[in-house]
C-alpha cells in the first residue's frame, strides 16, 4: 500500500523561515535497508502556495561530515538529505540533494526500469528558482540539530500550481556518515535494499496537493 503524504496550502513566512505552518503534519524518516527506527532521526515536512512548494528537514546530529563546495558535486558520499519528486510518472523523476553546507546537487533522473542499473541521470539540468537554506542549532545541553529548507517553483518543474487533490510520487532521504557508529541511510519510504539503494521507484510513496 502506498503511503500518502499531505501538502497542505499555506503561505510561506519570511520572518519564520523554519516554522512549520499550522496543519502541516512532519513524518519520520526510517531506516533504509529494514524500515527500523535510525540511530538518528529525521523529520520531513511539507507545505505549498501558488508557486512554490517547500519541504523542511529536522535531523539530529552529532557530527557533520560534508567538504563539497560546488554544484552537483557527489554530495551523497559525505552527509547529505535527498528529496525524488516524480510530478507525472515513476519513469522521469527530479533529484535534488542538499549538503549541511547548502551545496545543491540538482538532476533530472531517465529510469525506463525503476532501478539504479538503466537510470540516467541529467546532472545539466539546473532547477531555476531553487531556494536552500541550512541552520545547525546546538542546545544548551549540547544535542545538536541540523535543518534543511528547500523551496521549489513548480515552473522549474514544468508545471503549474496543482489543483486541489493532486497527487505526485516522492521518496525523501538521508545520508550521515560517521567514522564510529557507520554510514546511516534513512529514508521516508524504505526501498529494502542492501547494500542501500535510494533509485527504487517503486517503493516512492505519494505527496498528495491539498487547498
């Protein structure tokens, strides 16, 4: 069965960049590989206005390894979160990643099989528009959290605003790297793979436009 997130309308706010609108319900990230709960958890959520939609991730952390500076760098060898957003069909979906230095990595993803083996990937494509911001918040206690704030124009997508009740396909991840408890992967849809594999379509579940 897939799961169904909702992006419920709401406008954005530039004096709360990182304040979840009221009605915006986060879901958790689970780990990839076995749908467990990760060592680190991750939340995602996700609102939309006319011409933007927005999605913020909150993770916990407590250590950052990320040194690419340019765009489309391979960021997902360091710690990194991924978003998949397949607007009309599992075949042709967008990959944006975004490193806790705000580094952008942005493509168009051709996956005639849904599987990482005949995908290709169009790293060329640059989304116009894109907005990311990153914070770390360090608590007085010392536990550490790290946002993520991605703002897409649907006209980057090729598409204009969705009507109430649209419904696209999505996946959204996370990657930390740690030198003493390992590599996590984590994920809203777990795809099951192991070794862990983000480009399973068909484990995408639904992001579901409400007015």
């Amino acid at each position: 069965m897939t799961e169904t997130l909702v992006v419920p309308r709401a406008p954005f706010d530039m004096e709360e960049p990182w304040s979840t609108p009221r009605g915006c319900a986060p879901v958790r990230l689970r780990r990839a590989t076995d749908a467990a709960a990760p060592r680190l958890a991750t939340s995602l959520a996700a609102w939309h206005d006319d011409e933007l939609v927005t999605f913020l991730f909150s993770g916990a952390d407590d250590h950052i390894h990320a040194t690419y500076h340019h765009r489309d760098d391979p960021l997902y060898e360091q710690d990194v979160v991924e978003l998949f957003l397949a607007p009309e069909r599992l075949t042709r979906y967008f990959e944006f990643e975004i490193s806790p230095l705000g580094v952008i990595f942005d493509a168009i993803i051709d996956s005639p099989d849904g599987i990482r083996a005949t995908m290709h990937a169009e790293k060329s494509w640059t989304c116009e528009g894109l907005v990311v911001a990153v914070r770390k918040v360090i608590e007085s206690s010392g536990v550490m959290t790290f946002d993520t704030l991605i703002r897409i124009p649907f006209e980057s997508l090729g598409r204009g605003t969705p009507a109430d009740g649209e419904v696209w396909r999505a996946n959204f991840f996370r990657i930390d790297r740690h030198t003493e408890h390992g590599d996590e992967y984590s994920a809203w849809q777990p795809t099951l793979k192991a070794p862990p594999d983000f480009h399973v379509a068909a484990a995408f579940g639904a992001v579901r436009f409400t007015r």
